[in-house]
C-alpha cells in the first residue's frame, strides 16, 4: 500500500514525469494533491500498471483529488535547455497551475530546483512509494500516450502509437530507415548517418 503522505497535516502535491527517455515528443508532467484519506487498489507506478488500469486510475485521480494539473514542454525547448531541465520546468509549470496552493512538494526522483515559497522533498522511486506521486504518474503517462497517439497521425511510419517515441527496435530501425522528423530530439544523438527530414 502507498503511502498516503509524508508528513500529517499538510498539504502535499505529488509530481512526476513522463517521457524523460524518448526520443521524440514533448516531456509531460503533472502535479496532483490527494486527499489525505484517499485509496485506491489499482493505483500505484504507472510503469507498473497496464493501459486499461491507466485510463480507470486517470478518472478516479481526476474525479477525487482536491486539485491537479498536467502540463509539457515541447522538443525545441527540451534541445534548448536539456532534458532534465525540460522535465523539471514540466513539473513547475504543473505545480504552478494547481487551483490549490500545496504546502510541500513531493518530487519523484533525485534532482529540481526549488519552487519559489514552496518547500520539495525529492524521493528516488517515489511513484512507488508515495499515493500522490504515483497520481501524478498516471496522470503525466496517459496524457503524454494520448499525445503520442495524435503525433503518430502525422508521421506513421515511426510506430508512436505503440512506442511512445521511445527508442524501441521498430523506432530505431524506423529512424534508419527514413531520418529524424521536426518532432525527435536531436540533442539525443540518435541521428541516422543520411539527412533527417524537414531541414
């Protein structure tokens, strides 16, 4: 069972990522705050948990939290600035369109950049540990999938309705193949040795 909180008494808003590791696409993020007494079987890492199981959690967590909010940033900003910057400034952005101001932040993984007024804890694995993170989680996953899925409308051949952009065998190979779109990183490296398309 997740942990409801960190500490009792305050209010806590989760936050994750989504799409960190991919080669193409915009990286998401959400920021959720929970009731204090809210459960959930199902709920958990949404690595750890499947499509269908997904999409039910999405409407439990959207239908029950006291506030959340999702937001990304596209691929231009994440060659810009980096990856890890990109993720955390998701994660903000998330936090800062909350309709309720959470006392701290539960931030899953080891790296952010504080949040002005508000205090953060960062928790290695906290999707797994703690209800609020693994909301947000869910929350970032199914958006970031949806996402994907009307990207994959414009450039088939990839496969992003099944990869998400990430770097699987059929993307690689898809990439060799026919060359980076406007829409993959190339601050990955992932560049074919021929032209990339649409430069």
């Amino acid at each position: 069972m997740l942990e409801p909180y960190l500490e009792a008494g305050r209010t806590e808003a989760g936050c994750d990522e989504a799409g960190r590791g991919a080669y193409a696409g915009p990286v998401f993020a959400a920021a959720v705050i929970l009731p204090p007494d809210f459960r959930h079987p199902l709920l958990n890492d949404s690595k750890q948990v499947g499509a269908k199981q997904r999409s039910v959690l999405r409407e439990v967590i959207e239908t029950q939290a006291l506030a959340w909010s999702v937001a990304s940033v596209d691929v231009a900003e994440i060659d810009k600035i980096n990856i890890l910057k990109a993720s955390i400034k998701a994660m903000q952005l998330a936090i800062s369109r909350l309709k309720i101001l959470p006392h701290h932040l539960l931030i899953d993984g080891n790296r952010f950049y504080a949040y002005p007024q508000i205090r953060h804890t960062c928790i290695i694995k906290g999707d797994g540990l703690y209800a609020s993170i693994a909301a947000a989680s869910i929350l970032a996953k199914t958006y970031r999938d949806e996402h994907m899925d009307q990207l994959h409308l414009q450039y088939p051949q990839y496969g992003w309705n099944r990869n998400k952009g990430y770097g699987s065998l059929e993307h690689r190979m898809a990439i060799e193949a026919n060359g980076l779109t406007p829409l993959h990183r190339k601050s990955f490296d992932i560049a074919p040795p021929q032209l990339s398309m649409g430069f």
